[in-house]
C-alpha cells in the first residue's frame, strides 16, 4: 500500500533532484555554507509540500501546497543561477539540475491547472486531483 505522495511521478522527480541538490550543496565552496543551507532548505521544500499537499482532500488546498512546492523549486532554480554565475559549481551538474526542474514544474502546473477545472478551485475535489493529477500517477 502507498501513501498519496507516493503515487505522484513529481514527488519520485522531487525526490531525485533533492538528493542531486544535496550532492551539489556539498561541492559549494566552504564559504558559501549560506547558499547550500538554502538549496537544501528550498529542494526539501518541494518534496514535503508535495507529501502535504497530495495529503489533502479539498482540490483548492491541494493546490495551496502545490504552488508552494512550484515557488521552492523555482527558488532552487535561482540558486543554481547564483552558483552558475559564481562559478561555484560544475555547469553539468547544474545543467542537470536544471532540468529536473523544469520537469517537476511542469509537472506541478499541470497538477494545480488540473485541480483548478476538477473543482474550479473551491476545495470541492474529492482528494484525487483531478484528470492531470491522475495522469500524474504512478501506477
């Protein structure tokens, strides 16, 4: 049996990029302990709120925690911008990054875009997520 998080694609995705995150956190120079705490802090922030959100019954709280996770990983998307201009980090790591997150938004647009025409918004789903939540799914 699983728990409502764990049949999401994008909590696996959020998952792997907070652990590619950490990797990156850890090569950042002695320094800049400020930029890995917050990358750690903001990827960690994605996968909870994801757990959080898909925990939820009402379609407009779910998508509260969604957006929450979309403003995390945008945030993480920043840092690497950060480490990309300092030069802090190796650019194919943060190339891959990158992409996991461009993935994971994507995937939380469709989920909170889903949300909004299954119940237009009003916390009146019955906890699933709607059409693009479910193909969201794993199997």
């Amino acid at each position: 049996m699983q728990l409502d998080h764990e049949k999401l694609d994008v909590y696996g995705h959020a998952l792997d990029f907070m652990a590619q995150a950490d990797a990156v956190a850890n090569a950042l120079p002695r320094g800049r302990a400020y930029l890995a705490d917050q990358l750690r802090r903001a990827s960690t922030s994605v996968v909870l709120n994801l757990a959080e959100g898909a925990g939820e019954f009402a379609s407009a709280d779910k998508a509260r925690f969604y957006r929450i996770a979309r403003r995390s990983a945008i945030e993480c998307a920043a840092i690497y911008d950060i480490a990309a201009r300092l030069r802090l980090a190796p650019p194919p790591k943060l190339e891959a990054g990158r992409t996991q997150l461009l993935r994971i938004v994507s995937m939380l647009i469709g989920l909170v875009r889903g949300l909004a025409r299954a119940g237009q918004g009003q916390g009146q789903g019955h906890g699933h997520g709607g059409a693009s939540a479910l193909r969201a799914t794993r199997s």
